[in-house]
C-alpha cells in the first residue's frame, strides 16, 4: 500500500490539484492522509473521501512535525507501507502512481528515495542533492539527465517529493522536531544515511511542482525559518570552522542588502538569532 503524505497550510486549492492527479477514488490500493497545519482552513474537510484521511493538528507545528504525525498514523495502519510525502503544491505526473510499486517492487534494498521534479514547464526543479561537509555547501544538482540507471545514491532528496520504504526500518523514521520549516528532509537523509539506510534519486518516477507558490507568500518568514535551519544543519554535520565562517558571511550579506531587500535583510538576521539564543543551552 502506498501511502501519500501532505501538509496543508491554507493550500487547499492546491490539493485539489494532486488528488484529481491521483486514480479515481474507487481505487483502493492507495491512501492520501492530510496533516492540516492550518486549523481554522475548514473548507479542507471538503475534500475527504474514501481515500483521504484528514489529521487536524491543534495549530501549526511546522512541515516536519506534521509529517510525523502523518508517518505515525500510517505506521500504526501498515508498517510495511510506502509513504510517499508530497508538496501541496506538487502533484503526480501521468502513471507516476503505477511505476511507484513497480519500482520499489524490484528495489526494496532503497529505504529512502527522491523523484524527479519537473517545473510546470518541463525543466528539472530538483534531480538529487550532494554535500561537501568541508565547505557547508547543499547542492541541489541534476543527477539523472544523462544516466539510464534506475537510480543513483545521493547525499539528501528534496521533501518535496520523498518516499519512505517503511518496512526496511527497524523503528519508526522521524524528522527532528528541532527544525520548523526548512532542510528538515536534508538532516532526515543524512541521519538515517549515517545509521546505513539507503538514500537515492530516480526519474523513473516523477512529480511536477510549482516552486515556492506557498512559502513565497512572506519572504520574511521564509528567510527567517531557512537561515535558522540552516545554521542548525551546520552545527550538526559540518565543524566550527565552517560554522563560524558561514555565520559570518550570513551577517555581512544582510546588512549589505538591508537598505535594498529589508524583508530578506531582516528574515536573515532574526533566523541568526534565534539560533544564536538557542546554542549556549545546547552546550
């Protein structure tokens, strides 16, 4: 059973979209189960059915929060599951849905796996990720383009399109609660890639996704949650040296485009002090 996993922030609109992407509800070899961050968005109830389960949180916990309330529902339903978590904003390409248990049929050895994810226009948005630990760079980089490979390993996927083989883990997989919105789906691959599961990318299945239609409503907020994490990230899997490097560089670019871009300027230099507030206690 496949179990497709979504957060709703005031996206209903959008989730429309990936359930009319999905078969027709008389199909029952999959479930969609919506983790709704946005309690007062009631017209979300609208859209369930046989097939789409809604799981209210009380208020809004953030992407990986909610995520794992979702894969603890599915967990207690089928811990040999597939789940596959997606964008509100994404939805399935033509027979994506088929090729999925096809694929993970012949490769139960993958325990976590990115699609590929194409831009409305058929440009790849996402195609595998790579780290350099030395240097704190995440690269988001096209790895499948000129491969015929099923898959190829890579270092993180985007949570934008990330599949779960449940049955390969010997506890529950969970995101790290320290993280509110932002490289959430980076540290979920890296952690489990450290305990010897296996992380990879194919372009046999594929999604297409509209790029920050939800998260580009505030540029404040975004930057703000994206700059915290990723100093987090740093703390986790890099060393002082870059870190402090990285800080810096964090500082002088929003002072220098303060005058210019004040939201990004000020998202920037809140995410450094909520982190800065945090670290002495973690120490």
């Amino acid at each position: 059973m496949i179990y497709f996993l979504t957060v709703n922030y005031y996206s209903t609109n959008l989730l429309t979209k990936l359930i009319n992407s999905l078969p027709s509800s008389n199909h029952s070899n999959y479930k969609l189960i919506i983790v709704n961050n946005s309690p007062d968005d009631t017209e979300i109830n609208s859209l369930k059915n046989q097939c789409v389960q809604i799981i209210h949180a009380e208020t809004n916990i953030g992407f990986g929060q909610a995520c794992n309330l979702g894969i603890k529902y599915i967990y207690q339903e089928n811990k040999q599951a597939i789940i596959w978590i997606i964008n509100p904003d994404a939805y399935l390409a033509e027979n994506s849905l088929a090729t999925a248990k096809i694929f993970f049929d012949s490769h139960s050895e993958l325990s976590i796996i990115g699609s590929i994810i194409y831009t409305p226009t058929g440009e790849v948005w996402f195609g595998g990720g790579n780290f350099i630990p030395a240097t704190g760079a995440i690269l988001s980089q096209d790895l499948l383009t000129n491969t015929e490979q099923d898959y190829i390993t890579c270092d993180w996927v985007s949570g934008c399109s990330l599949i779960i083989n449940l049955g390969n883990f010997s506890e529950i997989p969970l995101f790290d609660p320290a993280y509110f919105l932002y490289y959430e789906d980076f540290d979920f691959c890296r952690r489990y890639a450290q305990q010897g599961y296996l992380v990879a990318v194919t372009k046999k299945i594929s999604v297409i996704h509209q790029p920050s239609s939800i998260t580009n409503r505030n540029i404040f907020l975004k930057i703000k949650y994206s700059t915290y994490s990723y100093l987090l990230t740093l703390e986790k899997y890099t060393n002082k040296a870059v870190q402090i490097v990285r800080l810096i560089r964090l500082i002088l670019y929003a002072l220098l485009v303060l005058p210019i871009k004040p939201q990004v300027a000020l998202g920037k230099i809140n995410g450094v002090l909520i982190y800065v507030r945090r670290y002495p206690h973690q120490n």
